[in-house]
C-alpha cells in the first residue's frame, strides 16, 4: 500500500510539474509564436493531455498504475483547457480573470464531473463555478458599487448555494463527503461575513440573529436528530469564529483598559467553553457510519473526526493565545506607558512561564494557554529592551518548557521558540545587514539539520518523535528564508534555490521509499510552497522556468514509472479504473465541446481582427498581473470618461447597463467620445460604435481596458504607450491590437 502511494506521488509530481511548466510558458507571453501558433500549442496540449489519457487507459501490463495515469492526464486535460481558455484572452487582450473564463471552464468540467463522479473533478467544477460567481459580481476590470442591501444579498447567495449543497449531501442526493465538508465551511464563512458592522452597519446587527440561528441549530442537528462528531466540532467552530468576530468588533469601538481586562477574561471564558466542549464530545455516543459516503465503515469515520477535533481544538487555543497576548500587551501600554512597560511585560511574561511550566497537573488546554501568552510577551518584552542577558534568560526558560511539557503542538511551538530566541540572539550579536542575515538564517538550518540528524541517538519516546518532526520542518523553512536573499557570494542566489529544490524532491521520495510519512508530508507541503512562491521569482524567467519545470516533469514521470515497473505495485489498492475505458463517447464528446469552443473563440476574433474598422485611441496605462495570463497594462481611455452631456443622459442608468457611443475622429486622426448612440440614426464619415459597459463611477468599459505583454515589460509598456489601435466590428464589438507612442 505505501509502494503504491509512494508511486502515486511520483506521478502526481511529475503531473504537476508539467502542468506549471505549460502555464508558466504562456504567462511568459513569449513572442516567439504568433497568435495563431499560441492557439495551435495551446490545443495541441489540450489535446496531448487527453490523448495520453487515453493511451493509458489502453495498457493492460500495470492496471492500476496505468489507470491512476490515465486518470490523473484526464484531470490534466480539463486544467490545460482552463489554461487554452485563458490564453485566448492575453492573444486577444480580453479581461484579465473574467467571469466568462471560469464560466467557460466550469461547464466541461461539470460534465466531466458527472460522467466520472470523480472526486477532484467535483471540487474543481465547485471552486470554478465560485470564482466564476465572484469575478461576475466583482470584476477586476469594471468598478461596481453595490449598497449594502445588494452586497448582502451577494453574500446570501453564496450562503444559500452552499446551504443548499450541504443538504443534498446530507440528504444522500449528493453522496459526496468532500463537497459537504467544503460547502459546510463555505456556509458559515458566508453567513458570518454577513454580520459584519464595520460593512453593513445597522444590517450587520440584524444579521447577527440568523447566523447564531444556524450555529444553534447546527449543534441540535448533529447531536440530537443526527449524531456527526466531526461536524458538531466544525460547528464548534463557527461558534468560536462568530465570538471572535464580535469581540472584534467591540475591541474597535471600546479600545481602553478597562477593554483589554475584558479581552483576557473573554480569553478566560473562551478556552474553557473550548475544555468543556470537547468533554462533552467525548462522553456523546460513537458515531454511525454514513452510508453513502465515501468514508468506508465507523472506524475511518471516528479517525476523520479526531483529526477535525484536534484541529479546531487548536485553532480555537491559538485564537485565544492571539487575542490573550494583544490583551495583555495591550494593557501594559496603557497603564504603564510611561513607566518602563518592556520591564513590566518581560516580569509578567515570567510570572506567567514559570508556574505554567512547574505546574503540570493543570488542565493542558489552559496551561499551554497561559504559557504561550507567556512565552509571547515575553519575546515582544526581549526585542524590545533588546538586552542579550534578558534573552539568554528566556531561552533558558524556553529550553525548560521544551522538556518538560508534552503533546505535538506544545513541544513544536516551544521549538519554534528556541528558534526564534537563537535568532534573535544572533540579530543582537552580529551586524545587521543581509550578509549577516543570511549567515544567521544559514547557521539555524545548519543546528535544526545537525538535530534532526543527532534524533537517532535519543531513546524512544515523544521527545524523539517531535524533534524528528520539528527540526525537518524548520531545516526546510530556513533553507527556503534562504532562496529570497539576493547574492551576498557569486550566484548564490541560484545556488540557495538549486540546493533547496533539489534537496526537498531527493528527500521527498527518501521518506515515501522508508515509509516515514510525516516526513513526506512536510517534503511534500515545501515542494509546493517552493513551485508557489517561485511563480514571479527574478531567478528565471517564465520561460527558463517553464523548459526547466517541463524536463523535471518528465523525468521524474519517467523515473516513477520505471520504478513502478521494477517493483510491481499494483494489487495493493482496488483503483476504481481509468474513466477513459469506462466512458469514451461521452468524455470524446466533452473534448470535442472544448476544442470547438477554442476554435470558435479564435474565428471570432480573427475575423474581427481582419474586417473590423482599425481606429486609434488615446488611453493612460498601469501595470497589474493575472495569475493565468500573466502580466498585463490596464488601461484608461480618454473616451472612458463620456462628457457632461453624456453623463446627465447616463445617470439615471445603473452599473452594467449597456452602451453604444458614437465615436468620431478629430484633428490628430485620433477618435473622440461623439454622443451617446440612438437606435437607428445614421452615422456621419469616419464615425463608428463602440460597445459599452457602465460602471458605477459613471465611466464606461469597452472590453478593451487589458493588453498582454511579454514577462517583465509591463513598465516598459506604461512608461511609452501613448495611443491604442483598436477594430471594431459591424456590431460594436472591439478588440485590442496593439499599443504605440504616437
């Protein structure tokens, strides 16, 4: 079974490398391909992805594997669809991140959601069509003010579309556990975003009322009618959510002393709602397996909900750790602002340590509470005197509660502490350039490296588990702190990230290979992280990474599959079985529909582009980025802003309204906002319409407010483009050409 998922991940990796490496590529805007070359690769890969799919699915030596391939390169190809779509509009300069791509996206991968039932597929078409709702309501590209009746109702919507999912799932219509997890959280993110005052005012108030209701009745639900640990927890946390959110919102009306006593005895009430819930959970009866559900039997049910219980049990403590030590920090500035509060913090973060420390008979949620309040002040108290004996002290008492407390999180926070204390003995020792920085940062890598190393020669117990745990992950958080530095040695910058990145993919399958999965997931989680945060780095350029990322994807699929191979994986895991084998009509079909819209979208703009009326425009630019299409100038039109006589016509219209406006040329040969356009009058020479969208600001959008430019020229673009060409069709519509100075 672990041979099997170690394979898994290779080929995910390799997956996902290919996958960056593509979007990559085209958020370069490389201009080595014309317009119809981009579209031709784009479709090609599309269509690669598919058809490696399919060639999968036609292997019979290694069923499972060969199956988990073909199914992974199905997903692969709905994403490189996603990834065509949005090429269409930087080739043709359409709006950057619009609804209409998500939309567009969301509907092959709703039926290929259907067709398959397959998970990922699920929750793809979920988070698309999301993303498609809010770019439509909130556009980048067109400003909308909405007043707080239409806002709220925005927001209702969004609750009662998860609402309405979360029931179906519950109600077995919708037997799908990921998406009634999700849309469960998604409910109650809505609902309580809706009791905002600070937005809503008045109406925030009011709102307070129904979304208490549906934590109330959460609670009722899951206890009485339908016994679900997991989500009576979840909804636990709903509640903690919306007491936080409150005690928020009173904090900013109510800031005094008097208020930050209140905020350690909101913390008090807090944790020991957060301890008495939790026995609570424990005495209710063990949980019924949900039939129906992907969740197996009773056993994995009560392992989900350990987990969630763990978690939002953490997640409260470290709310109320935050909110502790604001309050408490807090207070100390207000009644000893004058009288050396650093002193009095530094003394009460020690008042609070060492007892916490000593005393272990206490419950632990409330001791490691106070001691992390403790530990919190007392490293505001020591950067703030900035004297090193005070921090040496600290790391004394930081070293003592590493030893003596127990459990997972109380001995990786008080490891990050060590930490944190180590550096900032460093900051107070050395000089403080990037030099000395990164010297420091290369040195605590090196001391959590040489501990995880040393773990081995420690007896078995939690102490060894946790230094294994913490001294990896924090080994590669300081590596990673090294790859953003620019050069203190020649190239050092590229060694840093070449070292990292190699290394976490070398221990990455070195964990998987010995079964050690925590390691792996930790490997796994900085792989990402790193693939992330390197998207816009200055190492390479997109396209140097985009080849670098292609060759890595394919070498680590080819390594995976060799070792598949060798090592004969499959017969551990029943795999459901490539959907290309199950249902080839209807996803050829599903295909067929996306690779017709490309075309389609790619005549349309084409022969807009050929017979389309070639007028110039004279526009101011900035310079934004869109994750898919990459960098691109948004820009303002001189005709955006219609004139007085305009305006008044435009006034009583609402945002969104469609306009058509005569455009006429003048002098310079540049055309002109003319007058708003009647139906049916005749246009005089050289007068064209334009289609139009209002925005709330009583500005008008033409679709033409975004040009894709090549990675890193977008300053360039902004600081010489002057004029825009533009072709307008018979109808009104317009689309960009290019940008020039004159």
């Amino acid at each position: 079974m672990l041979r099997l998922n170690m394979i898994r991940m290779g080929f995910l990796l390799g997956v996902s490398l290919v996958l960056a490496a593509i979007i990559y590529f085209f958020a370069a805007n490389w201009s080595g391909l014309d317009r119809i070359g981009k579209v031709i690769a784009a479709a090609g890969l599309v269509v690669l992805f598919y058809g490696t799919s399919l060639a999968f699915s036609k292997f019979r030596v290694m069923p499972e594997a060969h199956a988990f391939l073909s199914n992974t390169f199905l997903i692969g190809g709905c994403i490189s669809f996603g990834v065509a779509a949005a090429l269409l509009g930087q080739i043709y300069n359409s709006h950057a991140d619009s609804y209409g791509l998500f939309l567009v996206w969301a509907i092959p991968a709703l039926l290929l959601a259907w067709i398959t039932r397959y998970h990922p597929f699920i929750l793809l078409s979920y988070a698309l069509i999301h993303l498609a709702l809010w770019f439509y309501f909130f556009p980048t590209s067109l400003n909308i003010d909405y007043s707080d009746g239409k806002t709220m109702l925005i927001g209702g919507m969004f609750a009662l579309i998860n609402l309405i999912l979360f029931v179906l799932a519950e109600m077995k219509r919708l037997a799908i556990a990921p998406l009634k997890f999700v849309s469960f959280i998604i409910f109650h993110i809505s609902l309580l975003q809706l009791t905002n005052s600070f937005e809503f005012e008045d109406a925030g108030l009011v709102m307070n009322i129904p979304c208490a209701a549906a934590i109330g009745f959460g609670f009722y639900y899951f206890i009485r009618i339908r016994l679900n640990k997991m989500y009576v927890t979840l909804n636990a946390l709903a509640a903690s959510a919306f007491a936080v959110f409150k005690f928020v919102e009173l904090a900013n009306s109510y800031a005094s002393s008097a208020f930050f006593v209140f905020g350690l005895v909101f913390v008090a009430l807090l944790l020991t709602g957060n301890v008495l819930f939790f026995r609570y959970l424990n005495r209710l009866g063990a949980q019924p397996s949900e039939a129906g559900e992907t969740t197996p039997d009773t056993a994995s049910d009560d392992r989900s909900s350990d987990i969630v219980s763990k978690a939002v049990s953490t997640i409260v403590t470290v709310i109320g750790v935050i909110i502790g030590s604001i309050s408490l920090v807090g207070l100390v500035l207000l009644v000893w602002e004058n009288d050396n509060p650093q002193v009095v913090l530094y003394v009460l973060s020690l008042l609070f340590v060492t007892p916490m420390i000593v005393l272990n008979r206490l419950n632990p949620v409330i001791r490691y509470t106070l001691l992390t309040i403790g530990y919190i002040a007392g490293i505001v108290a020591v950067v703030w005197d900035d004297r090193l004996a005070l921090s040496l002290l600290f790391l004394i008492l930081s070293i003592a509660g590493w030893l003596r407390l127990q459990g997972t999180i109380p001995h990786f926070f008080t490891y990050a502490l060590l930490n944190l204390n180590i550096g900032i003995i460093f900051s107070q020792v050395l000089e403080t350039s990037d030099r000395e920085y990164v010297y420091a940062i290369l040195l605590l890598a090196i001391l959590n490296a040489a501990l995880y190393a040393s773990r081995s020669r420690l007896p078995e117990g939690p102490l060894k588990t946790q230094l294994k745990t913490s001294g990896l992950f924090f080994t590669l958080l300081f590596l990673f702190w090294l790859t953003f530095f620019d050069d203190i040695f020649p190239y050092s910058y590229a060694f840093f990230n070449v070292v990292y990145f190699g290394a976490v993919t070398l221990l990455l399958f070195l964990f998987l290979r010995r079964s050690q999965a925590a390691d792996a997931a930790i490997s796994l989680a900085f792989w990402f992280v790193f693939i992330a945060f390197k998207y816009y780095d200055l190492l390479w350029s997109l396209l140097d990474k985009s080849v670098t990322l292609a060759v890595l994807g394919i070498v680590t699929l080819t390594v995976t599959y060799i070792i598949a191979r060798r090592t004969g994986t499959d017969g551990e895991n029943g795999e459901r079985g490539s959907f290309m084998r199950q249902s080839p009509v209807l996803i050829a079909l599903v295909v067929i529909l996306q690779l017709a819209f490309l075309g389609y979208q790619t005549a349309k703009s084409e022969s807009l582009l050929a017979n389309g009326v070639s007028i110039k425009l004279e526009m101011a630019p900035l310079d934004p980025r869109s994750l898919l299409q990459g960098d691109y100038v948004l820009l303002n039109y001189v005709i955006s802003t219609p004139p007085d006589s305009a305006a008044k016509e435009l006034a009583n219209r609402s945002s969104r309204s469609k306009v058509k406006v005569v455009l006429a040329p003048d002098q310079r040969g540049v055309h002109v906002f003319n007058r708003l356009y009647k139906s049916g009058e005749a246009l005089e020479e050289g007068e064209v319409v334009i289609n139009g969208k209002l925005s709330s600001s009583f500005s008008i959008h033409y679709g033409i407010e975004t040009y894709f430019v090549p990675e890193g020229t977008g300053i360039e673009t902004q600081r010489d483009a002057r004029f825009a060409y533009i072709r307008i069709g018979a109808g009104g519509d317009a689309l960009l050409e290019r940008l020039a100075k004159q």
